[in-house]
C-alpha cells in the first residue's frame, strides 16, 4: 500500500491546486509575508523570496516523497495568478487520516477560495486516496478559518486549551507570541453529502503533474 501521496494536481470550477513551482517564489513571498499570515501561522518573519525558494525547492518535495504531507499551490484557472496554499501534513497512512491547512492570498480573500480549495481536496483524499479522517486546527480567535471548517462541512470535536501560538505586534512593530486554544475540527467521508451542492464543488484530478 502506498504511503506516499502522488505529484498530482487537481482542478475545480475556478482554481487549479498544483505542486509550488519555482515560478511562484515572488507570489509566495509576498502573500506570507501578510499581516494575518504572520498572526496565525509559524510562517517565518519577515519571508524571505530564498526561504519561498527552499519551500518550493526542498520543504515540499521532501514533504510529499517522504509521506509526510502535501503542499499545493492554489492557482486561479484563468489567469493561473497564485491566490494561495493548501497542505496536508501530521499524515497516518494506517489510520488513513491527515490534517488539512489552508492560507489565501490577502488579494484573494472573499472570492470562497479557501472553501473551494479545501473541499476540492478532501474530496480528492476521501475519493482517489481513501481516507477515512481530516483534522483542522484552528486558533480560537482565527473566524475566518473557522468559518471555512464550518462551510465545508466539519464537525467541532473540542478545545485544546492553550495549545496554539500566535501572533501580535508590539508597540515597536515587533512580532511577538501570545499563547490561545485551538478549535479542533474534523471531517469524515459522509460529512461532505450535500457540501457539494452548497458550495459548488466538483474535482478533476489529473496524476503525474509535470
């Protein structure tokens, strides 16, 4: 059985997800070095274009070629303009789960990108990949990213108090850590009946991206 995920990419109504191409670097970059990047995630800053060049080069092929996880790139189908990352990681190929992150570009946000990339991917894991189990961490203040939870169909499992680090900036404009609870999430094979007709979804996968 495999314990790898494939080098795929994956194509709804409006967005393709996609392997990091070395093409993104100044995208990348740009959309982690966002305000509500730096205050939710662990994401490195100031982001550097060399550490958005390690990422696409090194952190996410080894990621996928050693089991662990999947980084795509969420890229708008028309225009391909890079609006995002979706990663799986913390992934258990004997229990078939993984945990399921998203982050959308600051020029991105409010288009239901978030929702659209999410689902189209557990799809894809729940169907081509048969797992049985997707987790979603969110921090306690993050709304936004809870509502995406919310729409596509996860189920709130409980608080893992005072879990979650995130981040403030000081009065001198220093990003400092504050620690909260995360939102656990999570979402199974039969939670997505209907989230498809909710929210417009439908998936092409399409293996061995090049």
């Amino acid at each position: 059985m495999t314990s790898t995920f494939p080098n795929i990419s994956i194509s709804t109504e409006r967005l393709v997800l996609r392997p990091l191409d070395e093409d993104d670097a100044p995208a990348l970059a740009e959309m982690m070095n966002d305000e509500q990047v730096g205050a939710w995630t662990d994401v490195p800053q100031p982001f550097t274009a060399a550490g958005a060049r390690e990422w696409i080069t090194e952190r996410a092929p080894a990621q996928r070629e050693t089991g662990r996880g999947l980084d795509l790139a969420v890229a708008e189908f028309l225009t391909q303009r890079l609006v995002g990352v979706v990663q799986l990681s913390r992934t258990d190929w004997h229990v078939r789960a993984a945990e399921l992150s998203y982050i959308v570009a600051p020029w991105a946000r409010g288009e239901g990108y978030a929702c659209e990339a999410a689902l189209a991917t557990a799809q894809w894991l729940f169907g081509d990949q048969k797992f049985e189990r997707i987790e979603l961490r969110t921090a306690a203040d993050n709304t936004a990213s809870q509502q995406v939870a919310q729409k596509i169909g996860c189920i709130s499992e409980g608080v893992l108090r005072n879990a979650c680090i995130a981040h403030v900036r000081d009065e001198h404009g220093t990003w400092t850590d504050v620690r909260t609870d995360f939102i656990v999430w999570s979402l199974l094979p039969e939670d997505l009946d209907g989230a498809d007709d909710h929210l417009g979804g439908g998936y092409t996968s399409f293996g061995q991206w090049n």
